[in-house]
C-alpha cells in the first residue's frame, strides 16, 4: 500500500543519526512514494544550518519534498528561509514548533511570523504533542482562518479534544499517527470529520514507520479510506503528484 509520509525528520539526536541514506533506506521499505522532510536541527533552534541540510537533501532525492521550519524566536531568519524556499516545488509548507522558542503558539510573535507565511498559501504542519497546545492551535486556526493547517500529533493522549478543535475550525487537519498508536483513534477521528482531514506520517526515525502503518492497515476503515489518508489527503493538499 504505497502512500506519502508527510513528516520524517533529519539530523542527529542524542540516541540516534538520520542522514539522506537512513532516510531513503526507510523510505523504500515502507514503500512511500514520497517522504516529507523536516530539519531536527531547525526544530531545536539552528534554523539556518538545518533548514539548508534539509535543501541538500531535496536537491540529490527527487522522491522527497521538505518543510521550511520556522521559529518566532528567529523571525528575520525565518522569513529569509521562507522567501527562498516556499515559491519552489519541493517544499510542501512551513513546520512551527515552539519547543525550542521562548514563544507561544499564540504570542505577538508567532502572528506575526504566520502573518508573514500565509502569503505562500502553503500549509502550516504545527506540532501538538498534548491537549496544552490545542486551545492555542484552535485560536490560531480562528484567527487565520485561510491558512491550511496540520496538527501535528494531533493533541497526542489528548486527541479527542483535537478532533473536536478540528470539527469547529475547518481549515484544521490531523496528522495522528506521531501522537501515539491508541485504539479506537482513526476510527472516532473518521467519523468526525472524514478521511479527507486526515494525513499519514511515520514519524521516523523517533517513531517506526511498521508502527504508523500498523495503526492504520489495523484500523476497521474501509479499505477507500485507507487510500484516502495514506495518499489522497497529502496529495491534494500539498498540491503533490506521485512519481511514477
């Protein structure tokens, strides 16, 4: 069952190193026709270095697309990435993770920063590891109510009150599969608010792309829905054809 990954990650952790090979290897063996890329080290705050490694990356696999990440704590960095990478195909959209920034999803800051995004008409991949951020992400979703964006995560543990979040604001889609492989979760998620806001990512290399996969080839969705969050929902929203 072929699909797109929408979110993988680059770089190095304390536990592991995934460079362009690890990431093709893996890519192959889940048989993903597309992988979507993002920087480890621009999540952590080195926007520059990792933005450009991701770039390196993209320009050797023509079967990879990326994410720009963008910090409000480096907003002139952050736009400059943008500027260079979001008018060109291989980048999908922008990842905001405020982990690493001294901001919150709903500061003066990180508006500022999406004010300055939506102009791409991209989609914006926020993540949501917990129930802590979805108040923000649906305030966010409000206020930018033309800008596309994913929930990353989708609220982990707390998923419900995402999908819920995301049945209220319609420019919000799921990505649930990096917030945890619960029972049940698909299926109530899909009854809400329809495949079609839904996507599929591994996670990889922190989470196993069999643990994704299993979540959703073990799920009791229609086989047409299957399809629909592996391939479909990515590639109508990132505007993606698959490669032959």
């Amino acid at each position: 069952m072929p699909g797109i990954d929408a979110f993988a990650l680059l770089g190095a952790a304390h536990w592991t190193t995934t460079d362009a090979e690890r990431l093709q290897r893996a890519q192959q063996r889940a048989r993903f026709d597309l992988m979507i890329v993002a920087s480890r080290r621009a999540l952590a705050g080195d926007v520059a270095t990792g933005n450009a490694e991701v770039r390196a990356v993209l320009d050797a696999n023509p079967q990879m697309r990326g994410w720009v990440v963008i910090n409000p704590s480096y907003p002139e960095r952050s736009a400059e990435d943008m500027r260079r990478a979001l008018a060109g195909p291989k980048w999908v959209g922008a990842v905001l993770d405020v982990t690493s920034s001294t901001d919150s999803l709903v500061s003066s800051s990180t508006r500022e920063l999406i004010t300055a995004f939506r102009r791409y008409t991209k989609p914006l991949y926020v993540r949501v590891p917990s129930s802590r951020q979805v108040l923000d992400l649906e305030a966010l979703a409000t206020e930018f109510n033309t800008v596309k964006i994913i929930a990353g995560g989708a609220g982990g543990d707390d998923w419900h009150a995402c999908m819920l979040a995301a049945k209220r604001q319609t420019n919000l889609f799921l990505e649930p599969f990096s917030g945890g492989v619960h029972r049940g979760k698909l299926e109530g998620i899909l009854t809400t608010l329809g495949a079609h806001r839904v996507l599929f990512a591994s996670n990889y290399p922190d989470q196993n792309p069999g643990h994704a996969l299993g979540l959703l080839v073990e799920s009791s969705l229609s086989d047409a829905d299957k399809q629909t969050i592996l391939t479909t929902s990515a590639a109508r929203l990132f505007g993606l054809q698959r490669p032959a």
